[in-house]
C-alpha cells in the first residue's frame, strides 16, 4: 500500500489565520497528504505565523529553532503569515534577506496565496456547525503600534456573491453558526462595485436558512455606523462584539492615531447598548504606551468601569520595528506595565 505524505500546520495568532490554515489543510488534502497526529511526524510542516506582538515572533522562532534540531533528511519547514507578509508587502518592516538570514533552518518562505493555489478547494474546518468566513483582507488604518498594514496589506473587499454562496453551501452542509473575519469588517465594501457595505452583507445572510448565529471580529469604533448597528440588532446576529478602545485617555489614543475620543467611544457603547441592550461587549487594551501616565492610565481604569466589558484582551506594549510608534521612547517600566496590566486583569477579567 502506497504510504501517504504527512503534513502538519502550526497556527499562531488571530482567527484570520485560523481560517488561512484551514484553507491550507484543504489544500494538502486534496493533493493527497495525510495529516501527522504530531508536529515532529511530518514530512511537510507549515508554521502560519503571526506577527502582532514580539511574544508571538518569538514563540514561532522558538519552535523553528526546536524542530530544526530533530529534524530528519525527509522534512520540510515552510513558514507563512504574517511574520512573511511583513517581509513582502508594499509597506515593509523589513526584507526577505534579512528574514531568511534570522531563519536559517527554513526550507522555504511561501506566502498564503502561493500555498492555497485555488479558490475552489474547501477548507478543511475543524468545527462541524461553526465555520470561519473571511470576508475581507488587509487594513489601511496605521494606528501607529500596529504591523497589521504592514503585514496583511491594503484592505481588500471579497466580492459579496462569493460570500453569500459560500455561506449559502455551509448551510446546506448543516453549518449553523458563520464567524465574519477581517481586520475591520466594518469597513466591508471598499472598492466593490456594485457598493456593498457591511450592514448589506449582514442583513443578506440574516436571511439565509440554516443559519442560527452569525458573528464577527473585529470591529472599530470608528467605523461602526448607525446602519450597522441597526444590523446588528437582527435576531440572528451575536450578542457578542469585540470593539477594541485600546486606551482611555486622550493623548495616548492621539499617539497610537486612533480618531476618536474617550467620550466619543463611550458614546458609541451607549448607543449600541440602548439599540441592543443585551449587548456584551469585549475590548482590546494596552497599556504601558509610550508616555502613558499614571494619570492617562487612570483614564483607561475609568473608562473600563463605565463600559463594564466583559471581557479585555490585555497587552503589555512592546515596540514593534517599522511602526510609528517605534520612534517613540519606551519610557514604561516593565514593572509598571506589568501592575497596570494586573489592575485591569482583576477589574475586568476576574470579576465576579
């Protein structure tokens, strides 16, 4: 009997690589490969990086250098994501040449384009009623910690049929819970012609049968309209929403150029809430910017008790090279980046 090859992807990071992994399993199936039950059994190991935050550079560097060190005569290392979209895009943070001279144990460097090399391959989805639905790609927003632009590109609209039929097949596959993804799907719609925006593509698929529950990450405040949060208080869509404020002072958001202001988000919370009022809202923080105060850090503090979010995705601020922010002094002690990281982890994470 003819032995089958192995592969094993490795996802760090969001729930867009994620559905990029499982895009790539499709792939590796269709083509005839075996999963491997471990990382170190395969023939081909793929390693779908992120690159946020320098923890996650560094847990994907770590696990190069281990596997390189077992590694057999058969076994192939490719690595993709973000960590390579950082290396390739428009807007680099830095080259191929250096990635590759810091990754030297990598056989090949391929982008997720060059891995799912057809658009009709099904992802191979690991839940069987929910499934991740990628709706758009990239981010033109540069707030100034972020490498996400820099990593993922301009923002690109997939076409709103193409998302309705694949929704509407998942359906008829017994799904009944889709995830949106993007990294603003509120956004949606740039560039398509005919215009489509988000709240079209929600109410679109409201209407679909089959589907109990629909979903989405991430939102900003910024472009969270009156029209889709009227959307958004149709039956089917989530109670749930992820709307990252980052900080709650003024200067600080000013700096990491987020347009909007403490009050303005918190505005935005009450309308939401008096449209929606069982609404649960989770957030992003971090804390530890450069030059935040302790005062600008009571803000935040003040801010979170206002909002009551249930739940905040807490990060200690590490500066990223090629962003804005990377020319800022990094005058927060870890120490102190570390108690006001506890503070909120107490306030809103480990709350009663």
């Amino acid at each position: 009997m003819l032995k089958l090859k192995t592969y094993f992807i490795q996802t760090f990071g969001c729930q867009m690589n994620e559905a990029d992994s499982e895009r790539m399993a499709g792939v590796f199936e269709k083509k005839g490969y075996q999963l491997a039950k471990k990382i170190e059994k395969a023939e081909v190991i793929v390693i779908n990086t992120c690159s946020v935050r320098e923890s996650a550079e560094n847990r994907v560097f770590g696990l190069i250098n281990n596997l390189s060190q077992q590694k057999k005569k058969d076994q192939k290392i490719i690595v993709t994501g973000c960590i390579l979209g950082s290396a390739l895009g428009e807007k680099r943070r830095y080259t191929l040449r250096q990635l590759k001279k810091k990754l030297p144990q990598v056989d090949e460097f391929k982008t997720i384009e060059e891995l799912v090399t057809s658009e009709k391959v099904k992802p191979k989805r690991k839940k069987k009623v929910s499934a991740l639905v990628s709706i758009m790609e990239g981010c033109d927003n540069f707030c100034s910690y972020c490498v996400v632009p820099y990593a993922r590109g301009k923002e690109i609209s997939r076409p709103f049929e193409e998302i309705i039929g694949e929704v509407e097949t998942l359906a008829k596959r017994g799904y009944q819970e889709i995830i949106l993804l993007g990294q603003n799907v509120n956004s949606y719609g740039k560039g398509l012609k005919p215009e489509r925006k988000f709240s079209d593509l929600l109410r679109q698929l409201h209407e679909i049968k089959g589907i109990k529950k629909i979903s989405f990450l991430t939102s900003n405040p910024w472009d969270l309209t009156d029209d889709i949060i009227e959307a958004m208080s149709l039956p089917k869509i989530s109670r749930e929403l992820h709307l990252p404020v980052q900080s709650g002072d003024n200067q600080i958001l000013k700096k990491m150029n987020r347009p909007y202001t403490a009050f303005q988000y918190l505005k935005l919370v009450v309308k939401i809430k008096k449209k929606i009022p069982n609404i649960q809202i989770s957030t992003d923080i971090i804390v530890g910017f450069p030059e935040e105060t302790r005062e600008a850090f009571e803000n935040t503090v003040k801010l979170c008790q206002k909002v009551g979010f249930v739940k905040a995705y807490i990060a200690k601020y590490s500066s990223r090279p090629g962003t804005t922010a990377f020319k800022l002094k990094d005058n927060v002690l870890p120490k102190e980046k570390k108690q006001r990281w506890q503070i909120l982890e107490k306030l809103i994470n480990k709350k009663s």
